[in-house]
C-alpha cells in the first residue's frame, strides 16, 4: 500500500487569482455569443487576447509555485459552495499543484499559437466570430477539468469539454458528415462519462465525499476495499478511454477530422485527448492500490498503439493519418501510466511533448489543405517543398520528433515509455516493450509516407505534368500567411528541445513526484544504450520501408480498389472494422432493443388499455340498452328480480 500524503495549502496572493484562469476565456466566449454581429469585426482579436491572456496569468502562477518549496506547492482556492443538501457539502474550489499548472500551460500556451493561426486560417469564413467564442468555451472548459480540486467539479469541465468539442466538431454544419461525426463524438464520449459518473457514486458511497483528499487519503489509507478500489479504477479508465479515444472507444477520433483543421490540432493535440491521461495521473493513489486496473490500462495502451499504427498506414486522408497517429501516441501515454509509479511522469512528459509536435504537425497539415484548395488527399500532392518552404521545415521537425529522430522530443520520450515496458520484467514486460518496439518501427513507416507523399516526388496536380495529375484540378500552392506559419515555427521550436529540457536531470519527474509519486527504476532488461540503439534499428528500417515504397516508386493519384490490395489493407482501410464492432455489439443490440419496447408498449401496455377501455365501452353500449325509458320494462324487471330472491331464500330454507 502506498501512502500519499496531501498537503493543500490555502491560496493566496497570486495564487488567489487563478481562477481568472477560466473566467478569462469563458468571457471571451460570452461576450462573442452575446455581442452578436455588432462583434464581427473583432471576434478574432477578442477571442486571441482572452486565450493568451491566460496564458500569461498561467506563466505567472508557474512561476510563483517554483518559489515554494517542495509538497507545499499544491494550493486549494475555495470558491463557494456548490452542492449544500443535508450535511452533505460539495465545494467548488481550483487545485493548483505541479500538474494542474503544467497542463494549464500547456492547455493556454498551445491553444494560443492555435488561436493565432486561426486568424488566417478562418480569414474568410463567415462564421469567424463564432468559431473563437467555440474556441475560447473549450479552452475554459479544459482548464476548469484540470484545475477543480475535486471529483465533481472534474466532472463539470469534463461535461463542458464535450459540449464544446461537440460545437466545433459541427462548426460546418451544413455539411452531414461533420454533423454525423460530432454525433458521433458526443454519444460514444457518452459511454466514458457514464463510466466516471458511476467512479465518483462509488467514491461517495464509500468514503462521503468527492474531494481528492479525501478519496486519495481513503484510498492509501485502505479504506476502500480492494474490490471496490479496483471497480473505481476501472470506472475512470472507462471514461478516460471515451475522452483520450482508446479503444475500444476510438472509432469518434478521425471522425472528428470533419471539423476546421485549428479545432483538429486543438483536439488531438494537447487538450481533449489527454483528459484521460490526466484523468489516470490525478487518481493515481487509486490506481497505485489496484494492480489488476493498473494490468488492464497497459493492456489497453498495447492494443491501441498498434491499432493506431496500423490503420495510420492506409489512409491517404492527410487529417486521419494524423489523427490515428494521436489515437496510437495516446496508446504510448496510456502503457506509461499504466505501469504505475515507474511510468506516471513518462507518460506526463510524452503528452508535452506530443503537444508539440502534433499541433505542429496538424497546423503543417492545415497549411497544405489551405495551399491545395482544401483537398486533403496525399495522393493528389506531392513536391510541395518547393512552394511552401517554411511549412515543409516546421512540418518536417515535427515529423523527426514524433519518429523518434536523435535529438528531438520524441526520442527522448517514446524512447524512455519502451525502455520502462522491458524494466517491467517477466513475460509481459518482454510482450509491452515488443508492442512498444514495433509501433515506433511502423509509426517511422507511416509518417514517413505521410511527408514524402505530401513534400517529395513528383508533382500529382501540376499542369507542368499532364501525365503526373492524371487529370486533377490544376493548383497553385503557396506559403500561408505570418499568421500561420508563425505558431507553427514556434511549435517546431518545441518540438525540437521539449524532451530533452522534460527529461535530461529528471527535471519533469521531480517536479510532478509530489503528485505522481517518486519514480521507481526497475532492474534494466537491456542496456539503456542497446536498446536505444535497437529502437533506431526499428525506426530506420520503418523508414527505409516507406522511403523504397513511396520515393523511389511512384505513387498514384487514385488509390487502388480493396481488390488490388492486401486484407489486411483492405481492414485497415475499413478502422480495422471498429466501427463495425460497435455497431454490432452496441448500436444493433440497442435499435432491436427499442424497437422491441416500442412494440411492447404500443401493443402490449397500450394495447391492453385500449382493448380495457373498448371492452367496458362495448359493454356499457350494450347494458345502455336495457334502460328503455318505459315504465312496464322497469316494473317488469323489478318483478323479476324480486321472484329471483324469493326463490333462493325457498332454496336456502329447504335446504
């Protein structure tokens, strides 16, 4: 068992401002809702202030908690009182502690560079000013997840994280498919929810209370059983799993390509798709007294790093490649903190860094479909390096990273999670760091298609080459705007020093070990040195791969049919028949099920209440028949009933 002591200070001075944090944006978003058109012209620059002003205020707050020493670094801000029924109180407050305010930065810093590019990215929509006011509700909505100091008001900003992410997602609403994919988003992050409102009745339940402190210190403390410790646990990584896209809940994440490509680097990057992460790191003293949850969270991570992978490498959509790259570096966090107090601040480290380089990679990717007239199909790209220089070096830093280049975040991060899997020891130690192993090999495959297919070969849309377009629409790419391209160099920045400052000295671990824990190293399986050279093995041959496929062959403008192709590309083309899966487990079994109610309900209850009520209609119709209105039928019947009494009483006296 693991003690987990808590010390939350009472806020005060600077810190009694922090939540400006999300009252900020939440203004920014109200006063573009309410401004209506007289806004317009300023929505943009409104909606930038309030989320970089944030960010500031959160810089600031970074900076006073490095003055405080150690455990005494995690404050509590009371609000008010939310919840007073009958002695029980629910209070909501803001925790800012090492990992509250670590998200916080990066929540505001990345959504700020998102922002920015924003203002070129949506110059010409119409609908701009709605669009920031979306943008500035999920940014509070995150921080208010992040920073509640307890499980309620997690809940809250986690509820408004959907209904927000739900707006963007459908920003483009007369297009059916971005509806149906926000649908989509909303009802299977439902399932999740579920999963984390029952976690928090479990928690009252057994300890009266919903306060991190409380809940951690019951639960380090041995107060909660070990069954129920564990139905907790899972219950979290129930709705972990819904918001973070983890399977068997990932089918909703490419769908949510259907939205502006600033709300897919919003989403995917460094906010909505680490709440799960998050989520499990929070609740660590729970997960650390539960063995069985914590196995079935690696688990979980395994599966999705390779589903991630695999299907990454049969879309040619440049949006859903990416997306299901963050469905697979997701699995990468997921198989961290699984492994406990060895993988809590990797698992940390890889999501900053993550936030770099796939913000930066999906801005890179918004700055193609720009260039290309919003087509976002790789096939019909090609050589574009030549017209979008800064792109194609901002885009390429984020490739290296996320392949795991020497040098750059990813290799520092992913590097140390495969390295932590082997130390796990025994069979399943040898079985996650494989898993781990083979993902970085087929992720190196697949991003590398992704940037030879989109800034190298032959041009497939040049009217210099009728033969290479093969028909398609002439194009006239282009650089983006300083607008665009200036977040996406700041990110690039990240992405290329982010792991090594998280990393190098432990820096990122000793800070967040008061709320995660001390790491704990275990016996190396390999040489720290053999196995990462073993993994640049992996990356260079998954490189390799896709370099003989994609760069000295060349590509097609059309894809081939599914009977051109392999079954395993045709599964993989197809979600590996996720969604399949989910229609046949969930949603039939669910449409049968209503219809078989609706037609209970309709012949049997109401049936029976329409046959109860015919019957006594019919009945009375016929008894009504009976009163004539003559007085000799009246007497006759009186007659006769007196002669029927008077019989049974002679029966009864003769008997």
């Amino acid at each position: 068992m693991t003690d987990h002591p808590l010390h939350y200070a009472a806020a005060s001075g600077v810190f009694s401002l922090s939540w400006l944090l999300i009252v900020l944006p939440l203004a920014g978003a109200a006063v573009l809702l309410l401004g209506g058109r007289r806004t317009d012209r300023v929505g943009h620059i409104v909606g930038t202030i309030a989320a970089a002003s944030s960010f500031v205020l959160g810089v600031v707050l970074f900076a006073a908690l490095l003055g405080r020493d150690g455990d005494d670094r995690a404050l509590s801000q009371h609000l008010f009182s939310w919840i007073p029924v009958n002695g029980f109180q629910v209070d909501a407050g803001l925790l800012v502690d090492q990992l509250s305010i670590v998200f916080v930065l990066l929540i505001t810093g990345v959504g700020t560079l998102i922002h920015i590019y924003s203002i070129g990215y949506m110059a010409h929509d119409p609908a701009r000013r709605k669009f920031f006011a979306h943008m500035n509700l999920f940014l509070a909505s995150m921080l208010l997840l992040v920073l509640g100091n307890n499980f309620l008001s997690l809940y809250a900003g986690w509820e408004l994280v959907g209904l927000s992410s739900y707006l963007l997602i459908k920003f483009w609403e007369d297009r059916p498919a971005a509806a149906t994919a926000a649908n989509k988003a909303f009802y299977m992050n439902r399932v999740g929810d579920v999963g984390l409102a029952l976690a928090i009745m479990f928690m009252f339940a057994t300890v009266g209370s919903t306060g991190f402190a409380d809940v951690f210190g019951a639960a380090a403390g041995g107060v909660i059983g070990y069954g129920t410790v564990t139905a907790i646990a899972l219950l979290l990584l129930l709705g972990a799993c819904g918001k973070s896209g983890q399977f068997p809940l990932q089918a909703w994440l490419p769908d949510a390509m259907e939205g502006p490509t600033p709300i897919s680097a919003l989403i995917h990057a460094a906010t909505m798709v680490t709440a799960g992460v998050y989520l499990i790191v929070r609740a660590a003293p729970i997960f650390n007294e539960t063995q069985a949850a914590r196995t079935v969270v690696v688990i979980i991570g395994a599966i999705t790093i390779l589903l991630g992978c695999v299907i990454g490498c049969a879309y040619d959509d440049i949006k859903k490649v990416l997306a299901y790259s963050t469905v697979s570096q997701i699995g990468y966090m997921f198989l961290a903190v699984g492994l406990g107090p060895a993988g809590y601040a990797l698992g940390i480290m890889h999501l900053l860094a993550h936030g770099f380089f796939k913000a930066g990679l999906f801005l890179g990717a918004g700055s193609v479909i720009h260039a290309m007239d919003d087509d976002q199909d790789m096939r019909r790209y090609g050589g574009l390096w030549r017209y979008m220089p800064i792109t194609w070096v901002t885009f390429g830093l984020g490739y290296l990273a996320i392949i795991g280049f020497p040098g750059l975040s990813g290799f520092f991060t992913k590097d140390r999670i495969i390295e932590t899997a082997f130390d796990k020891g025994g069979t399943s130690g040898y079985l996650l760091g494989a898993i781990a192993l083979l993902g970085a090999g087929i992720t190196a495959f697949y991003m590398t298609r992704l940037f030879l297919m989109t800034f190298h070969g032959k041009a497939r849309w040049s009217s210099e080459d009728p033969e290479g377009s093969q028909g398609q629409p002439v194009r006239h790419p282009h650089e983006s705007s300083a607008s665009m391209t200036g977040p996406m160099i700041v990110l690039a920045i990240g992405s290329t020093f982010a792991g090594g400052l998280f990393v190098l000295g432990h820096s990122l671990q000793d800070w967040l070990e008061p709320v995660a824990g001390e790491g704990v190293e275990g016996v190396h399986t390999f040489s720290p040195l053999v196995l990462t050279l073993l993994t640049l093995v992996v990356t260079i041959g998954g490189f390799a791969a896709a370099y003989l496929r994609y760069q000295l062959r060349p590509v097609e403008s059309v894809a081939p049919a599914d009977s051109e192709v392999t079954l395993v590309t045709v599964a993989a083309r197809h979600d590996l028949f996720a969604n399949t899966f989910n229609e046949t487990v969930a949603m039939r079994p669910g449409q049968y099920l209503t219809r078989f109610l609706v037609w209970l309900d309709l012949v049997g209850v109401d049936g029976l209440v329409r046959g109860g009520a015919a019957g006594i209609g019919g009945l009375s119709g016929r008894m009504r028949r009976l009163q004539t209105g003559f007085v000799r039928s009246y007497a006759l019947s009186m007659l006769g009933g007196a002669v029927l009494v008077v019989g049974a009483l002679l029966l009864v006296r003769a008997g």
